[in-house]
C-alpha cells in the first residue's frame, strides 16, 4: 500500500517508495530511491502514488490518488532501521505504520490504531516494485497485490 478498501489505501507507500541499481544493492532507505510519480495497478483498479521530498529531504510526503486517495508522510530512522509511515484515508481512516527495511524488502506492520495489517514491498528495479497487502476485516484475512513503476 493491495488495498483493503480505504484502510489499506494510505499504505501505499509502499509502500509506496523503492528501487535502484538493481534487486541486490537497493537503498530502501532513501527518500530520494522514492521521490517521484508512480503508476500503481492493484487488480483492475490504476491509481497514482507521488513521494515528494520534505524537510530538506530527511523525510517525504506521499499522496495518493484516485480510488485509494490519501496523504501521509513518512520518515526513516536509522537508529531503528525502520520506517516511520502515518497516513489519512479519503474516508477519514488512519493509520501509523512501522516498516524494517531488509535489503530491498520494507515490511510495514500497522501498530496504530492496534491491527494485524501487514504490507511488504520488494525492489524490483529502480523504476519497478511491488507490494502485497494482508489483513483481517470482519473476521475474514484479505489480501491484495499491486505492482508499481515509476513514470
């Protein structure tokens, strides 16, 4: 974030962010491998991801848009190795997220409001990534997968 309704659609950070050189040497942690417009497609749903760099670079805004709109701002913290991703759905749902980053993997895990929320972004290249979501709504697990490239 692949959206669980609107829930799911802030996530796109992915999640929204990723890529590099190439799968191996990825620097997830750089918000300028993100900066820039993405084309998601999570099933036949296209929307729009733009990571926009803020506070001199140190942390960026990411906005959302078509069916999943949102805005959020996310930040990486070293020290924990981890980004930091808070958003608002089109709705008025939100969401605070924690994403570890493990080579060119981030996989953000919802820790506010309590959930059980999972988003895993891989690096597929610096123009390509690719994110699946998880989570349980109304008693059912849900799931959802979109591929995004850079435009």
């Amino acid at each position: 974030m692949k959206r669980f309704i609107s829930a799911v659609a802030g996530i796109g950070l992915g999640a929204a962010f990723l890529c590099s050189a190439n799968a191996k040497t990825l620097d997830m942690t750089s918000v300028n491998t993100w900066s820039g417009t993405w084309k998601c497609v999570a099933g036949n749903t296209a929307y729009t991801e733009t990571f926009t760099p803020i506070y001199s670079g140190k942390a960026m805004r990411v906005t959302v848009t078509g069916a999943y709109a949102s805005d959020g701002t996310a930040v990486y913290d070293p020290a924990r190795k981890a980004w930091i991703y808070a958003f608002v759905n089109g709705d008025g749902s939100y969401a605070t997220m924690n994403g570890p980053v493990s080579g060119s993997r981030i996989t953000f895990k919802q820790i506010f409001p309590a959930g059980d929320s999972v988003e895993a972004i891989r690096g597929m290249s610096p123009m390509k990534y690719v994110s699946t979501f998880t989570m349980t709504s109304h008693g059912k697990k849900i799931g959802a997968t979109e591929v995004c490239t850079k435009s």
